[in-house]
C-alpha cells in the first residue's frame, strides 16, 4: 500500500493536502484506473511493477514507519 501511495503522490500533486481537505475523488480515480481495474488481469507482482515503475519492496513502507515513528521511538 505504501508503494502505491507514493505512485499516486507522484501522479496527482498534493496528494496529501487534497485527502486533508476531503477531496478523495481523485485519489479513487486514481485508484480504480491504476489499482482496482488493472488488478483483475494482472498477478499481484506485475501490478506493482506496472504502477510504480520497481518491483515490491519493503522500502516505501519501511521509510513511512521511520517517518512517523521515528521521533518516538527513536528509530
């Protein structure tokens, strides 16, 4: 999830501060065009090579935990 989070950072600027404000439109859009659609005829694997350009990989989730957590639990 947190790899494709960053795909659709990088495909729909202001991401973050659109969900803030409670446009999730484009993010469903999004979502339906690169994630649910798609998902039904590809492997999972080739999915996540398609829509973020890497194979799955721990890193995205990985630097989320260290950015949310880190401070607290000094990580």
């Amino acid at each position: 999830a947190a790899q494709f989070y960053r795909a659709a950072e990088r495909d729909l600027p202001g991401l973050s501060d659109r969900i803030a404000r409670g446009e999730l439109l484009p993010l469903r859009d999004w979502l339906r065009d690169h994630i649910h659609r798609p998902g039904m005829t590809h492997r999972a694997g080739d999915l996540v090579r398609h829509v973020t350009g890497e194979p799955l990989t721990a890193d995205c989730f990985l630097a989320y935990v260290r950015e949310k957590y880190g401070s607290l639990y000094r990580l």
